[in-house]
C-alpha cells in the first residue's frame, strides 16, 4: 500500500478529565487511597512492605468490608496497590537503623517496616489528571502482575525439607502468562473498536478465549482444542475478576452453577450455544477507562495504536498521510480536531497547508488528494481564497473546481479536457488504495468512464504515474464488456506509452 496501515483502528478515548475521574472511582483505586490517608506512624507493616495480619481486620473495617477472610483479603490488596503506587512509602528496618538498640522487631519475632505517606498522594488532589492516570497506570501494572502469578493450590507442596521454595514445581512461565492476558485484551480491544466502534457490546468470554487458543485455518474445533478453551476461560475468568475492581473491563463472571457437571465450560466454547446460554459462560467488556489503559500497555510495547486527536498540531502532511486508512467517521473528527488548531480566523491558512501537502507523483498521493479534498468541505466557505489560487494547478485544480461547484460558487472556469482525465484517474486511483467497496468502486468507474464519449480513446494519454494500473483495474470491474476491453487495451497503451 502507498501509506503504511496502523495495525490497529484509531480508538476515541474520553478526555483525559473523564478518564481521571474514572480512575478515582475504581473500587480497588478508592479503597487503596483510603487506606493510604488511614496509615499512620503506628500501622505495622511487614519487612516486604505488606500490611501485618494483626492489622487487617481494622483496615478492613475502615473500608466498611466484613470482618471475615474475604474483608481481610480485599484489605490486603487494597494496601498492595498502595504501596505499589506509591501512595505509600515503605522503609525497610535494616534501611538506615544507625540508632543503638532500635530493634525493629514485632511482637512475634519478625522484623516490621515503618510506612509514611507516599508523594503520590497529594497528586490525586492536587495533580494534573495526567498525574492521576500515571498513577492508575502503575497500578494497573500491579493487577495485571497480580492476574498472571500462579494459582498455589497448595502452598506446601512447593516447600522443600530446607524450606526453600521449587518454583520449577510450579510449572510457571511468567512470560508466557503475561504474554497470554495481553493478548486477550489486545483482541478484546479489538473487537471493541470493530466495525467503527460497533463492537462496543459485551463479548462473551468463549469466544475471547477461542480466539487465542482455536487455530484460524480449523473447521470444527477438536477435543483437545476445546478442552484448552475451557483451561483458558477459567484462568480468564479469575483473571477478569481481578481486573474489574481496578476499573477497565465490566465482568459478567461465569455462573459457578456450571461448574459442577464435568466438561459443560468447554462445551459452551462450541459454535453451537446459543445467546442466552453464552452469557452464563461469562461476558466482558471494557470501558472507556480500559480502552484507556490497554492502549497505554500497548504504546509502551512498541504497538501502533492510534487515537483520535494525535495528529492534531502536526503538519498537513502528517495529517493525509495519517488519516490514509481511517475509517471514515474516525478520518473527519481527527480533520475536526486539526482544523480546530487554527481557529476560527485561520481556514486560509490551515486550506493553503493542506493543498501544499496534497502535491505529489508518489503511490500515496492519490489518497492524499482525496483526504484533502474532504478536509476542505470541513474547512468552510472561508477557505475559498485557498482553493481559488490552485485553480491552474495541474495536479489541484480539478479537485480545486469540484470543491468550488459543490458550494455553489460563481465564476469557475470550466476545466480544460486533459485536467477533467487526469481528475478522473487521480480519483480511482485513489479509492484504488483506500480498498473501498467493491459496489461503491464500480460505480464510480462507470459513471466516470460514462461521462465522456471515447473516454478509454483518450484516456489512456494523460501523464499520471497510476494510469495504466487504473485502467487495468476498469477493465477487471466494469459491468459492460464492451467497455472492459475497451480499458484493456487502453491499458496496454498506456504502458507501451510509458515505455512498459
């Protein structure tokens, strides 16, 4: 292709105020900085920074959760993301202990931390939303690391006769893991951005898992495939229910019911359940907070990802050649957003720009000459004394005139007979490389091939680099026979014309 494809669609992200609203709202995000603002000099914390057993039930009881295993479970990982996120500064005992006699031991032997608030703090009041994101961010980190540790159904099968721990026992790869998770979000990304954003619905968790584990070339999935889905869904459904408190996805989880009778999870990954039985098997979605993070996982990773608004106070030249391949809808607002830079006194300057960047005999081009002739009906009528002054250019001037007459302006002058063939191969060529629809491609080949009697007699003359390959392609898609010949062979002058 002339313009290299992103290899993702462009998301539309909420602004970076909602998006840091969203962040103080997530449950586990709220009860960490709760419990950050409830530490203090006397809270006793262990050497690893963890908060001590002896001190989870009244941290439990500040964040209003029951005063059982499960109050004290969510206490603890509250206060992890805490110090995890710097809201919470940990100092180890044997960290500066120059005092003779400060022993730093607990009441039960074991040496303790002390914990003072955390820098970080303060930014979630009196930060940027920027801060507060950087903020969520690492501590989505820490979930994301939380979701792919091991599950230890025993604990004491791993301990050896010396103590130490076999880790090989664990049959672990945390990269494998990592690199698991991330590719479900990355797909599950995907589909919420598919069809222009369409895809913003829940997606039913079979299918997530199908899509990492089910080869894309296999017909009916095999035993062994199925039951690694079912594997993958139940390691997916813990995983999403860790990830749900921290704010990015909304996790309808798997009902337990189904769990008893041997097998039914991996029998729901089959094509043939139907909907209402899907959403029992788990359904999940992620918000706009999570498009969010998922996005800034994958920047960091090296992926392009792009968004709406990033091309904005960039040239005209980024501009078409970033918006190439946008969908339609995601192409005008990133055209908005840049037009926006310039105000509203600015539409001569930031037209000029984009007729300057629409210049060219490159394969791109074409497509850039099409995104400039839409930007320009989203300039406005003040934009005219632009357009006008391009008007003998040979390369604008038939876009210049197109723009003119669907404003209704007065005193264009009519096209000379070689600019009206270079506009009409300019213009295939250009929804050549945009791949359009086949019907929509069509159409245009006909209607422009209709409007000039002899079209293919002389069209194969006009000096443009994609003439021949445009003919050849009206050749491949007009309807009418008589005229599909007529381009071949028109094609096949054009090269000769050019020398092969």
């Amino acid at each position: 292709m002339s313009a290299e494809r992103p290899s993702l669609p462009p998301v539309r992200l909420n602004s970076e105020a909602e998006l840091a609203r969203d962040a103080l709202a997530a449950p586990l995000f709220v009860r960490a900085v709760r419990l950050a603002r409830w530490a203090g000099p006397d809270t006793r914390v262990g050497a690893g920074g963890e908060l001590v057993e002896a001190q989870l039930p009244a941290a439990a009881e500040h964040l209003d959760l029951p005063a059982d295993e499960d109050g004290a479970a969510y206490a603890s990982e509250a206060w992890r993301l805490a110090v995890d996120t710097g809201l919470l500064d940990v100092t180890d005992p044997e960290e500066g202990e120059d005092d003779e006699g400060a022993d730093g031991e607990a009441m039960d032997g074991e040496t303790e931390g002390t914990v003072t608030t955390g820098e970080n703090l303060a930014l979630l009041t009196g930060g940027s939303p920027q801060d507060v994101l950087s903020i969520w961010l690492d501590g989505l980190d820490a979930v994301h690391a939380d979701a792919t540790a091991p599950v230890l159904d025993d604990f004491a099968d791993l301990v050896g006769e010396d103590g130490s721990i076999d880790f090989d026992a664990l049959d672990w790869d945390p990269e494998a893991e990592a690199e698991f998770l991330d590719g479900v979000l990355g797909n599950l990304y995907l589909l919420t951005l598919a069809d222009n954003g369409a895809g913003e619905g829940p997606v039913p968790l079979p299918a997530l898992a199908a899509s990492m584990i089910v080869p894309d070339d296999m017909g009916e999935p095999t035993d062994d495939i199925l039951e690694q889905v079912s594997e993958a869904m139940m390691r997916l459904d813990d995983q999403f229910r860790l990830l749900e408190p921290i704010g990015i996805v909304e996790y309808h989880p798997v009902d337990e019911a189904l769990l008893v009778e041997e097998g039914e999870a991996a029998d729901a990954s089959a094509a043939g359940a139907d909907d209402e039985d899907v959403t029992r098997y788990g359904m999940v979605k992620l918000t706009p907070l999570g498009l969010y993070g998922i996005r800034a996982r994958m920047l960091e990773a090296g992926v392009d990802a792009p968004a709406v608004g990033d091309l904005a106070g960039k040239g005209a030249d980024a501009l078409l050649d970033g918006i190439a391949h946008y969908p339609e809808s995601a192409a005008r607002a990133e055209v908005k957003l840049w037009l926006a830079e310039y105000g509203t006194g600015g539409a001569v300057s930031a037209a000029a720009e984009l007729l300057a960047a629409a210049r060219g005999a490159d394969e791109g081009a074409p497509l850039r000459r099409l995104h400039c002739q839409q930007a320009l009906a989203l300039a406005g009528p003040s934009a005219e004394p632009a357009v006008r002054a391009v008007l003998g250019d040979p390369e604008l001037g038939g876009l210049a005139r197109v723009w003119l007459a669907e404003r209704g302006a007065a005193d264009v002058p009519a096209p000379p007979e070689d600019m009206i063939f270079w506009l009409a191969i300019d213009t295939i060529a250009a929804q050549l490389d945009a791949d359009g629809e086949l019907d929509e491609l069509q159409g245009l080949i006909e209607g422009l091939s209709a409007q000039h009697s002899g079209f293919f007699d002389e069209v194969w003359r006009v000096d443009h680099p994609a003439t021949a390959d445009v003919l050849e392609a009206m050749g491949r898609l007009h309807s009418d026979k008589k005229a599909a010949k007529d381009a071949r062979k028109a094609a096949f002058k054009a090269r000769s014309r050019a020398g092969g």
